[in-house]
C-alpha cells in the first residue's frame, strides 16, 4: 500500500475508520484503539519482514499529539527502523484524514519493539527463513 501521503521511508501498513464504538467518555477516540491499531500495524510489518509470527515486547516513546475523532480516517505508516538477532524496532506515524475533507494531520507517534518467535513462541532469528 502507499499513497502520495506517504511520510519519507515510510510505508502504508492500515488504514481504518474512527467508529463510535472507539470513543471515550469525552467523544474523542480512545488512545488505546489507536494504539491496536498501530499494534497491528507493527505485527503486520513485522511478520513480513521476517515471514513469520512476531510479537510485541515493547511500546516505546508513544506520544498523542492529537485526538482522533469519529469519521476519520486512521492511516498507519511502518518503517523497520532497526533489526536486531531476533527483534526488530518499526517506527510507526499514525495520520488522520479528517471526515469528508482533504485535511491530514498526525496524530500519533510511537516505535514498537517486535520479536520473531517460532511455533512455541520462543524468539527465533529474524533471518531464519
Ligand atoms: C490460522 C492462524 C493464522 C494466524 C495469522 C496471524 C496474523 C497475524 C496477526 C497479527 C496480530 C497482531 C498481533 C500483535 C502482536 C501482539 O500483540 S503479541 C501480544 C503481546 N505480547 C506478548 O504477549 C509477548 C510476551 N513476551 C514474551 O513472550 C517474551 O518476552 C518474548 C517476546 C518471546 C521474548 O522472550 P525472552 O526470552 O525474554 O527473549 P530474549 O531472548 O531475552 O530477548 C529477545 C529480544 O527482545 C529484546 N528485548 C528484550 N527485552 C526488551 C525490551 N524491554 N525492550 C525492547 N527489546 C527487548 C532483546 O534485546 C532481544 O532482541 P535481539 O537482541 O535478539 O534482537
């Protein structure tokens, strides 16, 4: 996926859409949605880069720079930052495309450490096939 959007070595990873169901209490959307999405985002990226199963063991320097609100368009952009034996660092910029307008801003930041497991979920190199 990629559009002309798309931030400098950066890759579109997810884009969804801000349901009402995701709110919080003020009417703005929860910070943990946002965050399973870039979760997602992560995995996904991750997954491909070392084709195979990966999970999170970390979430690391997420800032909330501004609320989502319902009607957006959430867009989540992946770059593999680092890559380690068996972990790997996606940086992640998460940009709303605010409903029905042209208007994008981001909206969140954050760098997710994954790791490559094998079947029982032990860490196994990103290399290994
Ligand atoms: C039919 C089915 C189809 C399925 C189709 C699936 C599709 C796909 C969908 C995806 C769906 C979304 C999925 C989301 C991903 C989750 O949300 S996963 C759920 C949340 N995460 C977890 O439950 C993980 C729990 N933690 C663990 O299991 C273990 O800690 C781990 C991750 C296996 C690591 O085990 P460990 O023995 O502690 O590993 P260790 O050797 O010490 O360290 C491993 C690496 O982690 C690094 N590390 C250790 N601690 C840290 C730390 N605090 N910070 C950063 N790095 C660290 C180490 O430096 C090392 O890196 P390398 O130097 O090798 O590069």
């Amino acid at each position: 996926m990629s559009d002309a959007h798309t931030p400098e070595g950066m890759e579109l990873t997810l884009r969804t859409l801000a349901m009402p169901a995701d709110t919080n209490a003020a009417g703005d959307i929860f910070g943990g949605w946002v965050m399973s999405q870039m979760d997602l985002a992560a995995a996904i990226r991750a997954n491909e880069r070392c084709n195979g199963r990966t999970v999170t063991i970390a979430a690391n320097e997420i800032v909330f720079k501004q609320p989502v609100k319902v009607g957006d368009t959430l867009c989540v952009y992946t770059a593999v930052d680092q890559v380690g034996r068996t972990s790997m660092v996606i940086r992640i910029e998460v940009w709303a495309r605010r409903a029905y307008t042209a208007q994008r801003d981001p909206v969140t930041e954050a760098r997710f450490t994954m790791v490559a497991v094998d079947e029982n979920g032990k860490p196994r190199p990103v290399d290994a096939g």
